[in-house]
C-alpha cells in the first residue's frame, strides 16, 4: 500500500501517497477515512509505548521502596555532624567519655580555581591524603565533597594559612576517653558519626539517644552526663594487675572483674588484650574481645564452689559428712581422678580445700542430673545473663546431660560460662544466697533487693564462706590472702582442650575470690589464659598465677572500696572441726 | 448549576469539557503547590533568600497559570491554531533575540528579561509547535497541493537549530521525540520513519562528539562513574523516603540536593511523602498521557487528532524523562516535572499546554459531525474538491 515516493516529483517529494484522481471528492473522503484508520492504529502503538515507559517507572520505584536505606553519599545532613552525646563518668564523677569540638574539611569543587595547585598544597599539611582520589574530587563539578574528617587544630591552620579558595571547615563533634584503653571494653566505643556502637556507648544509643539523633535533637545539646557503676581507681588496679600477670606468666590473655556483691554493680571489670577507644580500629581485631563478658570458658575447680553449694543447699550432705575419695570413679569407660591425691574419706570442707575431683562428682551425682541442671539454672549460668552490656556470649553445656556430664561438670568441665556470669553467681553463694543481675549502672541495695531472686539458701552462705576462707588459710588459695581483708576464695586450674582433647601442658586458670569473708562485699574474678610457669617455678597452676592477681587487686583496692581492715585473730569466723 | 438548554459560552463549556482531564490537571497543580513547601525553601536558603521565596513566587504564578489554562479551554480549534501561529512566532523572535541579548545562565543563553521578568520563550514555543505541526501534518491531506511536511519538516530545523544554538540539548530532544512522535502517528510511511529516524540517531551521535558535557554525562551514565552527585543524591532521598516517606518537612537527604525545587522535586516528594504517593504521582501522568492519546484516537478531525496526540506527547515525555532522570533510568538532563516543578515560564507554558489539550478536547457535536473542512482551514480549497 504504500509505495516509494517518486523523488523527481517536486512537490510531491512530500506527499507519499499516490495522487488523488482529479474527481476525488468521494475517493479523498476514502483516503481520509484510510488515513484515519493508519493513524489510529499509530496512535494505540503509542499509547503501548507509554504505558511501558510508565510502568518502567513504576517497577523502577517498586524496586527502590525494597531497598532498605543506606548511607551511600560521602556527606551526612548537616545536622548529624554536630550530634551530640552525654559524657559518661565513672562513680565518682570522673569523665570515661566525652565530647570534644573539632573541624573537617571539605571543598567545594565548583569554586576552586586550580585543582592541581590545590591538591599540592593540601599534600604538604596532609602527606597521606591519596592525591589520586582528591583531585578527582577537586576537578569534579560537584559543589560539595569532604576531603578529611577531624582535623587537628593545628593541620586547620596550617590548611587556612595556604589560602587555597573553594575550601572550608565544618565543626564537629568528636569523642574523646581520656583514659584511652583503661575501661575500653565497658565504656565501648563510638564511630564516625559519634554513634555508639560498642559497649555502653551502645547501651545509651539504644536508650533513646539514637532516636534523638535521628530527630537533629542532639545538636549542641549539653546533656547531663550518664554515670557508670565503674570506679575509675579500681578499674585502673584492675588493669595493671592484669597487664603485669599477663608479662609474668607469658599469657596469652587475661581478665578481671570485680563486682559488689549486694547491689550486682560492676565496680571494675576489663580483659587484655584491650584496645584504644579514641582508635577502634584495633577493636576489630579478633584476638580484642571482652572475655569477661564476650567469652566463654570451661572454669575447672572453680565450680567446684557451685557443686559443694549445691550439695549443702540440696540437704543431701551435711558440712560435716564425709566421702570417700580413695578410689577413681569409673565412669562410661572414663576414670575421674583427683589431681593432688589424697587416697582417703575426706570431709566436705577438705573436698573443698583439696580440690578433689572425686568428691565434687559424687556430690552431683547424689543430687542427680536433673537436679544439678536446676541448680546451675538457678544461679543463672546456664543462660544468656541480662545487663546493660551488649556484648553477652551465650553459655554453652552438653546437648545431652547424661550422668558422666553432670560428674564432670561439677568440677568445671563440658560447661563453658562467661567469667562475669560465674562472678555473679558466685556473690549470690556469698550474700546470702540472692542472685542479682549484674549493673554498669549505678544502683543501690534497696533497688537490687527489689529485683533479687533467693537461689540458695543463708544458711549455705554461711556455710560456703568459711569454706571460701579454709582454703586461702590453708589450701590452694594461699597466694590471695591480704593482711588484714580477710579474703576466702576457690582457684580452678582447667585443662585447655586442644585439638579435641584436654590438654594437661595448656591451661586456663581462674581465681574467685570475696572479702572480708566475715561480711563479704565484693567478688574478685580473675582469669588468666594459657599461663606458663614462672622463672623458678616449675607448675602454672591457678593458686601460683591467679590467686596472686586477686592478692594484688584487692591489696591495692581495698581501701578505694572502702573496706576497712581487721587485724588480730580470724575469731569473726567461727571455725568447725571436721 | 448550570442548565444544559442554557447556550451561553460558560455553560457550553461547562458541558462539553472533559471534566476528568480538568480534574487531573487542577489535582497536578495542587499537589505542585503543596511539593514547593517541601522542595524549595532549602534552596531559597542556599541562595541566601528567604525561606519561603520559591513558595511565595510559585503561588504568584498559580493565578496567571490557573488563568491561561481556563481561558484557552474556552477556545475553538480554529482560535488554538490562531494562538499557536501568534506564540510560535512570538516565542521564536525571543528565542533568537535570547542569543544576542538574552543572560547567560550556567552557560546557556535561554532566557531574556521582559518588564522585570525572565522569560524562557522555550517553554512557550513546545505546545504553539506541537499545534502548528499538527496542523501542517493535517493539512496534507486536505490541500495536497501545500507541502505541510516540507514546512514542518523545516520549521522543526529552525526550532532545533535555535535550541541547539542557545544550547539546550534537552529541549531539543524533547522536540525532536514529540515532533518524530507526530510523524509516526500521521501516519507516514514506514520509509520516512526510518529515513528520519535515522537521521535523528546520526544527530545523537554528533552531539555527543561535539559537546563535551553530553559525553561526560552519557559516559557517565553508562559507566557509573563521573559527577553522579545529584542522582546519587536523590537515589538516597527516595530510599530514605520507603514506601510512607519521612512526613512533610521532614526530609534532610533534600537539603543536600541541587535543584531540588526543579528537576529533582520528584526525589523531594519520595523523601517526605514517600514511595506510594510518587506512585499515584506518576500514575496521574499517565492517566493524562494516555487518556489524551486515546481520546486523540477517537477524534474524526485530523487536525484535533494530531495536536491532541502532540500535547500528550509533550507532557508524557517530558514527565518520563523527568522522572526517569531522578530514578536513574536516563542521563541527567534539565528537564522540569510538568506543572508540579518550579520556574514561572514552565509553569504557564503547561497551563497553555493543558488549556490546548482541554479546547481540543471538548465535547462538540460540531466536531464530530462536520465532515466539510472549509471553515477550519486558513487556505481556501481548491473549487473541484470542495
């Protein structure tokens, strides 16, 4: 129907139809009608077009509503910038976090006059600002581009002082600790944009702060500073002791915690290796985790503590029955041996003192298996423990309890707590048998009473704190005693499992601890990890490394913790023949 | 209520407009209002200008705007075309007074300054030449003796040279679309399509290796790489804006955004309104587009037929390439959101557009009936036929 147009054809060049005859009227009004028909079929393929065109714009939208926001653009609203946050202070007032003003440069592509110059000139005041990368920013036609975020006063003036046009300074805020990595792995740490991402920076983000950030709220806002349950001083002790065990006993890591034992605060607690807050790149680092918190150990004789508690709450066993420890149980082909052998009928405060492995087992396996699951429950170590921390690692036990787990578990093996959860079930057996969660925060006696659940009961406090005392009088525990703080504790030497299996060269050891023992007040944890023998010494048991930390820690904390010291006789604990 | 036997000009209008398309241009308007509190005071801010500059500017232009669409309504199709011939050639004199005496803007001399306003005679010259090509297309068949597609053919170089000339190479392919989208629904032989058609790629082509800042900005867009500042910018309004939006007044991610009151007032909308009201948004638009076309489909005129159909085409394209710029789709190009963007030209050259659309679409028996022309066209038949 349509034919090629005859190109010599002048005037028809444009008319690409066949002439109408001369008589058209009747054959025009046809080719009209044809017309019609062509351009209406013309016009439905246009409206098939748009329709595509729209719902391409549609699924383009549908596709964008799926995505869920991110921060792709190298600048944040303005508002974000000068987000603000409360100081944190420790329990005296002394400032753990704060807010300090800084600048950040940026440029503004559209009004520098030589990108080349500029990035010259930049390079001397920043020599590691990638030359590359900047001057593509610089020549880009973009009127706004960071180029380096929290500058020191200094680098700022020596920026103004080259005079290079199209750049400027934002203010911003930045967090500041001074007390660098001290209380790193409670305090936490912030990011770029001041949000809180670790620790109890992240605990208070949660706390509606992110939400007032989000709302532009927290903009050169003052805001009353957040106060923590941490002693500044002791937290300091704590470290140092830590760090100078972890030179001594060439370990590979090591923590310490030191908690009040009626109100649940954490007066002190850190673990090394520890990083720089003021520099969190070193917290990604695997190896920087907070293990009191964070990590998981199986913590040996320490739970013999629970086990015996557990017997004596249970009202199987009185404080003076005895056991007979002269022979290995033999248990589903494996034989549990005591360590430090004593090859006779033992009393109770004697499995205690020595340790033994073949008493604590019978112990658990006269409550039986789901007893002794209850009992473990119950003082809170086999669950996820609840604080303020976001770093909390789940416990772990057995899939399946069967009697050989339960025998081993009760001198520590095949559970793994976090050690602030074994700390904090261990000041439920010192205060009276309450257990109450642990607090960053400040809190009083009145408010921990509130929310204190009895797990055992006062009279087996009583019992486990002269048993705590026995042994640093006269057991394993020796090393931790404090003239005049009256300690009592309970060391647990753990074989590490290498490969699959116990290892009697590689340890992890833990020593925990409370004082005075007569009105106990605070527990002291310490773990050590993979100690080695000291010069001179040819074991590494926990009573040679641990006991000591803890005699060091409350040595030189005791007075900041306000813990008066008694000499004379040891008459306040009234000591039981056995 | 007006009365149907009632025969005065307001009340034919009333009953012959098409009370959809009204409906749908009037809610644009509205929704363009409410968008300029939301996208512009930043800008204003930026500029050092009151908060509300933009908002006070854009409702002063709601009057003239509302004005000139209602009063073009009322037009016969005869009056359209006398308007359109009027502003064509008016809007041409401007544009190519623009390049001698008009202000350079960003590089580009589009505008010139009439009693104290700047005028971009641009925006006027699209819908006063969709009218004129429809007509030349139509008049072919009616006096195939005139070569209609010869002067539009040339009236489109002179109207592309100008926008080349200021440059403004987005406006010239929204010419070059509409005009190439009016040929093809006249109904010219695939041959000419294809001719032209490929003449237009040749035309892309050379552009892209005569000006620098098409092929930074086509590369751009293919490689991801280059300046992507404000569509990456506006990508994050939208996605921070989800499917609800952040609520009006809201929107943080627009503060940052160049030319947010203009061509990314889409993105703004997504940011506070959220991702459904754009949605609705666009599916406005195409209520418009299409509509417009099929109601084009229907019409027995030839004349109303093309123009209908050209005007669709206007806003559709304009609205797709707007829209498409801001959700990534396409390169980015200047190109205003019809009646819902800023800018007093824009604003009324639409209403004009609207008010086109809204005349030529008016119920008239007359229309439908009359199958002589000889009253509707400027040139007198040739005695045999008529």
């Amino acid at each position: 129907m349509m034919r090629m147009p005859a190109l010599s054809s002048g005037l028809g060049l444009f008319s690409f139809r066949s002439k109408p005859k001369a008589s058209g009227h009747i054959e025009l009004k046809g080719e009209r009608a044809t017309y019609g028909q062509q351009s209406r079929s013309r016009i439905l393929i246009t409206i098939l077009c748009f329709g595509v065109f729209y719902s391409v714009i549609g699924a383009r939208l549908v596709q964008y509503g799926m995505e869920s926001e991110e921060t792709v653009s190298s600048i944040g609203p303005a508002d974000k910038l000068m987000a603000s946050r409360p100081d944190l202070i420790d329990r005296n007032g002394e400032v753990l976090a704060t807010d300090i003003r800084t600048v950040s440069l940026y440029a503004e592509p559209n009004k520098i006059v030589d990108p080349d110059e500029a990035v010259e000139r930049l390079v001397t005041v920043l020599p590691d600002l990638d030359v590359r990368t900047t001057y593509r920013k610089l020549s880009s036609s973009s009127r706004f581009q960071w180029l380096r975020r929290q500058l020191t006063p200094k680098q700022q003036s020596q920026i103004l002082a080259l005079g290079i046009p199209g750049i400027g300074f934002r203010p911003e805020k930045r967090r500041f600790y001074p007390g660098g990595s001290t209380a790193a792995y409670v305090v936490g740490h912030v990011n770029i944009d001041n949000k809180g991402i670790a620790g109890m920076e992240k605990y208070i983000e949660g706390q509606g702060l992110g939400d007032l950030a989000a709302a532009g709220l927290t903009v050169n806002e003052s805001m009353e500073p957040v106060r923590l349950s941490i002693d500044l001083r002791v937290q300091s002790v704590v470290r140092d002791e830590l760090a100078a065990a972890m030179q001594r006993y060439s370990a590979i890591a090591a923590g310490g915690v030191v908690l009040d034992i009626h109100t649940g605060e954490v007066i002190a607690m850190t673990s090394l290796p520890d990083y720089d807050p003021n520099n969190p790149v070193e917290a990604l680092d695997k190896n920087r985790l907070n293990r009191m918190s964070a990590g998981t150990y199986e913590m040996g004789s320490t739970f013999k503590t629970f086990t015996i508690a557990m017997g004596l709450d249970s009202g199987l066993f009185n404080i003076n029955d005895r056991i007979d420890a002269r022979y290995p149980l033999v248990i589903g082909g494996r034989t549990i041996r005591d360590f430090h052998a004593t090859r006779r009928i033992l009393t109770i405060p004697e499995v205690f003192t020595h340790s033994s492995n073949i008493g604590s087992a019978k112990m658990a396996d006269a409550v039986g298996i789901e007893g002794h699951r209850e009992f473990l429950t119950r003082i809170g170590l086999l669950s996820r423990m609840q604080t303020e921390l976001p770093e909390i690692a789940m416990p772990s036990q057995p899939h399946e309890w069967k009697k050989i787990h339960s025998m081993t578990a009760s001198f520590g093996h095949g559970v793994a707590t976090t050690p602030l959860q074994t700390a904090v079930a261990g000041a439920a057996l010192m205060n009276g048998g309450k257990l109450i969660e642990p607090t960053f925060l400040p809190r009083t006696r009145e408010e921990a009473e509130k929310t204190a659940i009895q797990v055992i009961s006062k009279k087996t406090s009583d019992e486990m704190r002269i048993l705590m005392r026995d042994n640093v009088v006269q057991g394993s525990g020796r090393r931790a005693e404090v003239d005049g703080f009256r300690v009592g504790g309970k060391t647990g030497t753990a074989e590490k499992v290498v490969n699959g299996r116990y290892s009697n060269s590689v340890r992890f050891n833990a020593f925990l601890a409370t004082f005075p023992v007569d009105d106990p007040q605070y527990i002291v944890l310490v773990i050590i990890d993979e100690p080695k023998p000291e010069e001179g010494k040819y074991s590494a048991t926990a009573g040679l490394n641990a006991a000591p930390m803890v005699n060091g820690i409350i040595r030189r904390s005791a007075a900041f913790l306000g813990v008066e010291p008694k000499f004379g006789n040891d008459a306040s604990i009234a000591r039981l023949s056995y | 209520m007006l009365s149907r036997v009632e025969r005065g000009p307001v009340a034919d209008w009333f009953w012959t407009i098409d009370r959809l398309f009204l409906a749908a241009f009037l809610a644009l308007i509205g929704i363009g209002f409410m968008l300029s509190f939301a996208a512009s005071p930043p800008v204003a801010e930026r500029l050092g200008l009151d908060s509300f500059h933009f908002v006070k500017r854009h409702a002063f232009f709601l009057a003239p705007a509302l004005v000139t669409m209602f009063a073009v309504s009322f037009l016969a199709p005869r009056q359209v075309r006398r308007l359109a011939i009027v502003i064509l050639a008016v809007s041409i004199v401007a544009m190519v007074m623009a390049l001698f005496f008009g202000v350079e803007v960003k590089g580009s001399r589009r505008w010139i300054s009439v009693a104290g306003l700047s005028i971009q005679p641009s925006e006027f010259m699209k819908p006063a030449f969709v009218i004129i090509c429809a007509w030349l297309f139509s008049e072919r068949s009616r006096h195939p003796e005139i070569p209609g597609n010869l002067f539009a053919i040339i009236l489109f170089c002179i109207v592309a040279a100008l926008l080349v000339a200021q440059p403004d190479l987005g406006q010239t392919m929204l010419t070059t679309a509409i005009w190439g989208g009016m040929f093809f629904m006249a109904g010219m032989s695939w041959f000419w399509i294809m001719l032209l058609g490929g003449l237009a790629i040749a035309g892309f082509i050379s552009a892209y290796f005569v000006f620098s800042h098409v092929a930074e900005r086509i590369n751009g867009f293919l490689m991801k790489g280059g300046d992507t500042f404000q569509v990456d910018t506006a990508r994050e309004a939208i996605i921070r804006g989800d499917w609800f939006g952040q609520g009006p007044g809201e929107g943080t991610i627009k503060r940052i955004l160049p030319d947010s009151h203009t061509d990314f007032v889409f993105s703004v909308a997504a940011e506070e309104f959220g991702i459904l009201f754009c949605m609705v948004l666009t599916l406005l638009f195409a209520f418009i587009v299409i509509r417009g076309l099929n109601k084009a489909g229907k019409l027995q005129d030839e004349f109303s037929r093309l123009a209908v159909a050209g005007l669709s085409l206007l806003i559709g394209f304009q609205s797709f390439i707007n829209i498409g710029v801001n959700l990534e789709l396409l390169p980015a190009k200047g190109m205003t959101l019809p009646m819902i963007s800023y800018g007093g030209s824009s604003m009324i050259a639409v209403a004009l557009t609207a008010g086109f659309l809204l005349a030529l679409t008016r119920q008239s028996p007359e229309t439908r009936a009359r199958r002589t022309t000889s009253r509707r066209s400027l040139i007198p038949m040739r005695p045999e036929q008529a």
